[in-house]
C-alpha cells in the first residue's frame, strides 16, 4: 500500500541520531539524491559515544570504501583490525594463505576520533541539513503513518516533516517507543568493563581475545597507541567487582594467558561498563519509520560487531528506500525490502550471540570448530571470516566445513584435550 501524502514535506527524510549509523545513511541517502535532516541531540559536534568497543569489523569494510573515509581513517591512525583467540587448545592466528590475499580487515578506531569525523563528513555532504541540540520528542503521523517529528529545539518546539523517519538513536530508540515498535529482549550473564591504556604492547599489533568459558577479555589496538582493554566475566563474578572495581578488574587481567603487561600500563580513562547489557532484536521497520544500527539491533558487546552492523544496515537502506524517499516509488515496499535483507543478514548472528550470552562453556559445535581453527591454518581462515561477519552462521558451519574440522581433530586425536575452565581467577 502506498503511503498517504502529508500536507508537504520539509525533507524527503528526517534521521533521528548523526552518529555512526546515522551519519552513514544520511550520506548515502543524500549522495542517492535525497533531501536530509540529520537530527543530533547533543549541540557539541564532537560528541560521540563512550561505551563502545571502537573497532569495525570487516564487513563494513565496502561501505566505509562507499562513504570515501578510508583515506580519512588511515591518516587518522586507525589500526587494521587483524586478531587471534585464546582458546584452551591454544591460540587461534588466522594468516593469509601463502599464495592467497590478505585477509580482509577492518578498523579499530576510538569513537572521540571516529564519531566527529563522520558527523563532519555528513554535515559536508551536499543534501544533509545537520540539526545540533535537536531531540525528538515525538512523532507526526496520518491514517497510521508517520509523516514527521516533533522536536525540541534551542529555539523551542518545531515539526519537521517527511516522507520517511529514520531512527539511528541507540538502543533506546524514542522513534522505536514512539512507533510503537516493541524489543525483544535476551538476557546476558555477562557484565563489562574497559579502559584505554597507553604503553600495552600487543603480540604482532594484532587485537586479542580471550575465550576463558564462560569468561571473556579481549584487547583491541587503537588510533593514536591507545589500547581498549576490556573484560567480560560470568556475572557470578560481580559481587568482588562490586566491592573493589579496579582491584577485580586488574586482577583478571593479570591472569590472563599471555595477558598484556597491566602494571606497566598507563591508563589514561576511568574504567566505564556496565553490569546488565542484553541483547535486543526489533522489527526495523513501521509505516514510515526505519531503524538502523542499535536501534535496530543490539549484540552482545563482546563480539565488536556494533559498528559494522550500524554502517551495513545504513548501506542497505539507502540502497533500498533512497529511490521511494525521493518519491518515485513505494515506500512500504521499499521498507519491506529493507526489513527483508536486515533479518537474513543479521538474525542468524543474533541467535548465536544470545546463545552464547548465557556464559556457558563452549557446545560440541563450537568445541569442533575453535578447537580445528587453533590446529589448522585453513579453519583458523575460515574461522577469522566467520569473526569478521564476512560470512554467516550456515556457511560457518557448512558441511565442508564441519567435515574438515572433523578430520584435522581426528589428526590430533592423541592430544589430551583440556576440560573446558571451571573458573579464571578466585570465584
């Protein structure tokens, strides 16, 4: 069904959010010949958000090439984000076949050098109207579709309208309260904490992670020598977090295999996280109304996958409602084309994530596949695309896959093989 037209429209699109994900499909929709107002909250154009793990998996790696900031991000330091795991068979190093291309990378980078450049970018691009100290407050809407925003403004109140509404505004969407559009919720039994180190040499440059089962820690090189070192405990261990945070927090690390060199560190940020974060899936779409990024989708912080999935979905909108936002064409279509491709991109990754959110130890699955990934150069590859969400659950775990897995264990069949971890350090 065709949308109703409003009495006019100030744009063809009004973004609620000009961060990461925000910022991105206001480019994109406005290099596709929409008009744009990029909604932002905060009046400071050097914003940007604080609780994040600051890396972009490889996944994203088209759309930052798209949006032209990889020359940007280079000349602002970010780190290719290369990685190895700690696992109880050892570590899995994923390398380049010695004829094969490099691995496909992605960017660490901190959101205080990332969110203004973006923002920036956006705020340069021909069609994009960036709108500092702008809260949405509200929705317009007309025989059941939203046509508009109510916003609060430093100059008071104001309605803008628009053919479509875009909410890039975090996991706490008010356009997603405000459309009625519920969140499903699943429980994480982890909690987190991080901080930024100067003076933490990682093995070869290369991001860290630390699969303890149940416990996690990974270590993420950044722009400007800056490490992001975090922790993600089984929330049993929460009580001794609670009664002294800094002293728990180095005391995991310090007894992390292989851990980085803690003590001579200089940490140059307050320890940030938080203890209950779950994982929230929404229906991106409503009349009128699309959710991109957190909004949409919320993973467990422990896989980095927020920022790559925040610029993915901005691209597969542009790409699917720019034409209809413009007017030339149908919008409910074009939205149900967006929902379409977000739920087959994203829901498999979703569930596994949950799943492991529960911080149980590795299944026979996972078991098969990290412990043939830290025998086998080819499976620690495939495993590295898999991490990278260059390639979904049902390719991770393909036939081929499972059978080659299958046979490099059976090689190693003699090993002794660990029983997974009871615990990481004192309960």
């Amino acid at each position: 069904m065709t949308r109703p037209e409003s009495a006019g429209h100030d744009y063809d699109v009004v973004i609620s959010g000009a961060s990461l994900a925000g910022s991105a499909a206001a480019i994109l929709l406005a290099r596709r010949g929409v008009r744009v107002a990029l909604l932002e909250r905060r009046s400071d154009p050097e914003a940007y958000k604080v609780l994040c793990t600051h890396s972009i998996t490889a996944n994203a790696y088209p759309v930052l090439e798209e949006l032209g900031l990889i020359p940007a991000l280079e000349k602002a330091g970010a780190v290719r984000n290369h990685a190895r795991w700690y696992t109880r068979w050892g570590w899995i190093e994923p390398r380049a076949a010695p004829t094969g291309p490099e691995l496909p990378y992605g960017y660490n980078i901190r959101r205080s050098t990332l969110d203004p450049l973006i923002r920036s970018h956006a705020a340069e691009t021909p069609g994009v109207d960036l709108l500092l100290g702008h809260q949405v407050t509200g929705l317009v809407q007309e025989a059941g579709h939203t046509v508009g925003v109510r916003v609060s403004t430093p100059d008071g109140e104001r309605e803008i309208r628009a053919r479509l509404v875009v909410g890039a505004d975090g996991k706490d969407s008010d356009v997603a309260k405000s459309a009625g559009v519920p969140a499903r919720q699943y429980e994480n039994t982890r909690f987190g904490y991080l901080a930024h180190f100067r003076n933490l040499p990682l093995p070869g440059g290369v991001a860290h992670a630390w699969f303890l089962e149940p416990h996690m820690a990974y270590a993420f090189p950044n722009d400007d020598g800056v490490t992001v070192l975090a922790v993600l405990p089984d929330k049993k261990r929460l009580p001794a977090f609670r009664e002294d945070l800094e002293g728990s927090f180095l005391e995991f690390v310090r007894a992390l295999p292989e851990g980085p060199p803690i003590d001579s560190a200089e940490r140059i940020t307050k320890l940030i996280g938080t203890v209950n974060y779950p994982l929230h899936s929404r229906k991106p779409t409503a009349p009128g109304v699309a959710l991109i990024g957190d909004a949409a989708l919320t993973g467990d912080p422990l896989w980095g996958v927020g920022c790559g999935w925040a610029l993915q979905s901005a691209q597969w909108l542009a790409d699917a409602v720019a034409s209809a936002a413009t007017g030339r064409g149908d919008l409910d279509k074009s939205l149900a084309a967006y929902a379409r491709i977000h739920q087959r991109r994203l829901r498999g990754h979703q569930q596994l994530a949950a799943d492991f959110a529960k911080a149980r130890p590795f299944n026979p699955g996972e078991r098969l596949m990290f412990s043939a990934a830290a025998r086998d150069e080819s499976m620690a590859r495939h495993m590295y695309l898999f991490a990278s969400r260059l390639i979904g659950p049902l390719r991770f775990l393909n036939p081929v896959a499972v059978a080659k897995a299958s046979i490099v264990n059976l090689k190693h069949r003699g090993e002794a093989v660990p029983p997974a971890p009871l615990s990481h350090t004192r309960s």
